[in-house]
C-alpha cells in the first residue's frame, strides 16, 4: 500500500478570518498574489475550481470538498496540471483559517499519495511565495511583486 505525503505551511495575518477568505476566493485579489493566476470557483460543496493563467489557459483544476466560510476550504486538485504527462491522480489542498485575537492563522496543507510526491514537492515550493503574497496584498492593499520561485529541490 502507498503511503502519502503531506506538507504544511502556516503564517499569521494581520486581518480578519473573513477578509482572508476574501482574498483567497476573489479572483482579481488571487491574479496578485497566486503566481499570476485567477482562481475560479463558485466556493460551494462539489463546484469545479479553475487556476487559469494570463492567457486564459487552465493550468489546474479541481473540486472543492468542503467550503466553510470564513474557517475552511478543501479541494481536490487534478495532479495533470502541475505534471508533464497526464496522471488521474489527485491532491488536497486545505485552507485552515483561525482567528487569533486581531490576526488570523492561515495554514495550507497540500497531501497526496507518495505516488506523486515530486509533483507536491514542486507545488508545495510555491507556499512561500504565494502565502507571502497574499499576506501582503491583505494587510497593505498592494501586491508584493517578486520573481516567481525556482521548483523546490
């Protein structure tokens, strides 16, 4: 039987749980934070979610699993989308945003099975770069604009 991997990354947010969740399911605020991606979704139990770049191409896509606002989003990502051959397999992706006195907890977890561990191992290199942008763009109103990061090693 495979095992499965699972990474977890976690930052304080000087914002409210529900403006956090704002920033995480409007896509105009993720177009600024989430390597220049939108992500589309209508946040319900079983909708599709696209991640769909600036030439209008999707380069991910998935199902949300669980949407509680302003606490919890899970999804369900199609590993295609970050692989270079076609795979059926799938990835979770959970949003976990806890209030803590004026700030916010926001902690992503990505887990899947060991199978496509170099896959999540390149995604999860993204935790950075788009968690510190999407802190920025909540607390300053303004984007933080830095190269898109090299693939994890």
């Amino acid at each position: 039987m495979d095992g499965e991997f699972s990474h977890t990354y976690s930052a304080f947010i000087k914002a409210s749980p529900g403006r956090v969740w704002e920033a995480l399911t409007d896509p105009s605020q993720t177009v600024q934070y989430f390597p220049y991606q939108e992500v589309r979704s209508e946040w319900r139990d079983g909708s599709d979610v696209a991640y769909t770049g600036p030439d209008g191409t999707v380069r991910a896509s998935g199902t949300v699993v669980e949407a509680d606002e302003p606490r919890r989003l899970v999804l369900t990502v199609n590993a295609d989308g970050f692989s270079q051959s076609p795979s059926h397999d799938k990835f979770s992706l959970i949003w976990d945003i806890e209030p803590f006195g004026e700030a916010t907890l926001l902690t992503v977890t990505h887990s899947g099975p060991d199978a496509i561990r170099d896959l999540l191992v390149r995604a999860t290199g993204h935790c950075p770069h788009t968690v510190s942008g999407l802190k920025t763009l909540v607390e300053t109103g303004a984007p933080l604009r830095i190269t898109d990061p090299s693939p994890a090693r």
